[in-house]
C-alpha cells in the first residue's frame, strides 16, 4: 500500500489540493472517528481501505448512517 498512497499524495498535491493523512487505528476513539474526519476536514474525496469498509459494513457504520457521507463525491 506504501506506493499506492505515494502515488494518491503526490497526484493530489499536483492538482492544488489539500492532502489529509491519517495514519493509525481509525475507529480506535469510536466507529464515528472516519466520519468525523470527513467532516472537521471537508473531505470530498476519501482514500480508504476496502477491508476497512467491509469491517464498517460488519459493524453497521454505513455512510447512510451518518450525516457526513453528504460531503463525500468519491469513496
């Protein structure tokens, strides 16, 4: 994943978009903590594991859930 996230970093960077990078347990304060990323930061494109999304579907953290997701044009 190392290159992948290169490659994501530098592609945004080139377009004048601003970067977030999170590196560690995502749910680890709560199974709100991605979506609250989203949207303290606006987010509107997320970069995201798909196991990550799976064990959030598990888990009954959908996007349709939570109010945040509005924000989001890709996932």
């Amino acid at each position: 994943v190392g290159w992948v996230s290169w490659n994501m970093t530098i592609n945004t960077l080139h377009l004048g978009l601003t970067a977030v990078n999170y590196d560690g347990y995502v749910f680890q304060e709560s199974p709100m903590r991605f979506w609250d990323l989203v949207d303290k930061f606006g987010l509107t494109i997320a970069y995201i594991w798909s196991s990550t999304l799976e064990f959030m579907e598990t888990h009954g953290w959908t996007p349709s859930k939570f109010p945040y997701h509005l924000l989001l044009k890709r996932l």
